[in-house]
C-alpha cells in the first residue's frame, strides 16, 4: 500500500544523522540513512538509549560507506522497528524501515538467510500499518526460505487473525510454539485463547509469556501490559492495577502503563487523576490513543473548547499516520461512532474495511456497534452473529 504520500514522507524524512554534536559533519557528508529521533527524557532509560544511540551511528557509518552492507541495513531496520515501539513515532520509524527493507531486498548478493530477515521484517511493519494481505504475502515468501524459524509464523499468525483465517492462525501459532517457545509465541497463544473463550488460558499463557521474557526489556512491558488489559477486560481490576503498576516498577515512566492506569481512574470516575496520568504519558510519546482518552475526558466535563481543540489533534495526526502509509480507517470510524457521534459516518468508515476483512471478530464487533446506535437491529444481529463465530467473551460482544 504504497501510495504517492507515502513516497513523499520518504522523502520528508531527510536522510542524516540527527545527532547535534556530528550535525556540521553530516551537512557536508550526504547520508541517505534515515535520522535517528530523539527520545523524551521520561524514555530514555539511561543506558538503554546511550546503546540505541551509539548502535545507530555504528551501523550509520557501516552503510554511508559501504551501501552493499546488508546485515547493517538489516540491524538498522531492526533498531527502527523497535525504536516505532517505544517512541510512538510511528510517522517517522516505520516508513524508514520499509525503505531500507526495500533496499535490502533489491542487493543481487543478498543470501538467502538475509532475504528472510528482510522480508519477514517487512511483513511486520506492514502489519503495524494495518496493511494485512500484503504482510501476509510477505510472510509467505519468507516461508518458502525458511519455514523451520518460529519468527515467520509469528507474522502469520497476526496476518492470518486480522484478515478472519483463524484455523490457519491456530496452525501457525501451534508451527510457532513448537519451534520456539518463548515471549512471541505465547503472546499469541494467550490471544488466540482469549478469542476462542479461554480466558483463564489467555492468562495463563500471557504470564508464561512474561516470564520467558527479559525484565526491563520493552517486549516484555508490552507482554505485562496484554496481561493488565486482560484482568481489566474481564472484571479483574486489582490484578489490572497491580500488573500496570509492576511495569513501572521495572521499566519506569513506561507511557503506555501510565494510560493504562489513567483508564482504570476513568473507570473509577476519577477523571480528574485521570486526566493528569494522560498528560504524563502524551509527554512522553505522541501516542494517538493517549489524546483519544483525553477527548473522552473532556466530553465527559463538557468543556467544549478544549473537546474541540483535541479532536482538531487526533485528526492531524491521523492524517500524518496516513501520510505514512497507515491504513486509520478504523480508528477513524470509532472517533465518529465514539466521540462524535455521527454513526452514519462511522459506518461508512467501517464498511470500507469490512469489506477488506468480513471475516475478523474485531471489524463486526466495530459494525455491530454502529449498527446498534443507528437502530438497524437486523444489522446488529448479523455482525453481532459474525463477531461470535470464535466463541469470543468479549464485554463488548456480550452487550450487544
């Protein structure tokens, strides 16, 4: 899904080195590897980003002299990838990893090893932009290289659910755990259980997902963090707060444990604690979902001008997720559904991806929301009936 917008912020990315102390030296050595942001203080982590840092100018160095070095490119994607991850700096991060991605897949030396790298690194960021049958296809080249690594099946395991092929995704995660059983793929056992009505199974898995995983490290305060929002789905709310709160024990001022614990507050009614953890984390990262809470808030207090100022935000950086190659046309459906309430805008947002994807659980669970604010409640009945095919618990299902 490469569009002309998606070009130009390729080109928008100006390609040096963002470091100040080497900004002289980079204006009079053109570099075409994409800059390296820098992270909010909160996010930094002291050692962690002095090594993100001197790893980038490392592997800089390596490419500016020598654009044939494929396993730089390759870590260089990597660093990307992560650095998307952490920074929310979506915009930025993933469209310079589909680049190199591309560059590296063009080399005529590229072994077969490393043509697996870059594809199934490819696969991932399309799947980060919502860009399934494409990462699907990735995936499946990567496949016929290598289907012996557990890290090809991870891809289309999240290909195969998004686009509704859930028996294929059950036989790619069953591929995944049995090569490698480890943070990965018990992640995505805990999420298919979750979605086939094992809840206590989806648990179960997520927590031998954390365990297998490096404390501190990003992955596993995602990981900590699917574990929080399972509790908080399905009523355990204690178990919620204590797993947000034992995240920023290990990884402090991690952005995403903060909203998640801003949300709780939110459940609480306690909008006012609330209101000031989001703005902790909006500091931090430029996170989309962080100002959508924050719109809810507002509306909640009625203060219009602030309600308005926001939605104004969300849309500006929509459109820069747009700019850069992500397909939003959900998340564009639910602030109309959500915050505006226009469902007949929300639908025709949500049809758009319906129709790419009639078969995921998410998309009806999406169709039949609307659906129940128009009124059609034949509609209802149909999507509600298409978002239980897996037998999913899901609260959201269930008040339909």
């Amino acid at each position: 899904m490469i569009s002309i917008k998606f070009l130009l912020s390729i080109l928008a990315l100006g390609f040096i080195s963002c470091s100040t102390q080497n900004q002289d030296q980079d204006t009079k050595t053109s570099s075409y590897v994409p800059k390296l942001l820098d992270r909010s203080e909160g996010i930094q982590l002291g050692k962690e980003w002095d090594h993100v840092q001197n790893t980038y100018m490392d592997l800089k160095t390596k490419v500016d002299q020598n654009r044939a070095d494929i396993q730089s490119h390759l870590e260089l994607t990597a660093l990307y990838i992560q650095e998307a991850r952490v920074t929310g700096e979506h915009g930025h991060y993933y469209p310079a990893a589909l680049a190199l991605s591309d560059t590296i897949l063009k080399e005529e030396t590229i072994s077969d090893d490393q043509k697996y790298t870059a594809l199934v690194q490819k696969a991932g960021v399309q799947l980060s932009l919502h860009d399934f049958a494409d990462a699907l296809a990735t995936g499946q080249k990567a496949l016929t290289l290598n289907p012996q690594n557990a890290q090809v099946y991870g891809v289309l395991v999240d290909a195969y659910v998004e686009l509704g092929q859930y028996k294929k995704a059950i036989a790619a995660a069953d591929q995944m755990i049995r090569i490698k059983p480890d943070i990965r793929s018990y992640s995505r056992i805990s999420y298919l259980r979750e979605i086939h009505g094992d809840i206590d199974g989806a648990i179960s898995a997520m927590t031998m997902a954390i365990k297998s995983g490096y404390p501190g490290y990003e992955e596993t305060a995602w990981a900590m963090l699917t574990l929080g929002e399972l509790y908080q789905r399905y009523g355990q709310l204690d178990n919620a707060k204590k797993t947000y709160q034992e995240i920023l024990e290990v990884r402090a001022d991690y952005p995403f444990a903060i909203a998640a614990l801003a949300d709780l507050k939110m459940q609480e009614g306690d909008l006012t604690t609330a209101e000031k953890e989001l703005n902790t984390a909006i500091h931090h990262i430029p996170e989309f979902g962080f100002n959508v809470q924050l719109a809810h808030i507002y509306k909640a207090q009625n203060r219009l001008e602030e309600f308005d100022t926001i939605i104004k935000e969300i849309f500006a950086m929509l459109e820069d997720d747009i700019a850069a190659g992500h397909n939003m046309t959900m998340e564009y459906a639910d602030i109309h559904l959500e915050l505006l309430d226009d469902p007949n805008q929300a639908l025709a947002l949500a049809t758009q991806e319906y129709e790419k994807r009639p078969d995921n659980i998410d998309v009806n669970m999406q169709m039949a929301k609307i659906y129940e604010a128009i009124g059609n409640s034949e509609m209802v009945s149909k999507h509600r009936i298409a978002a239980s095919i897996t037998n999913s618990q899901h609260p959201d299902i269930a008040s339909l």
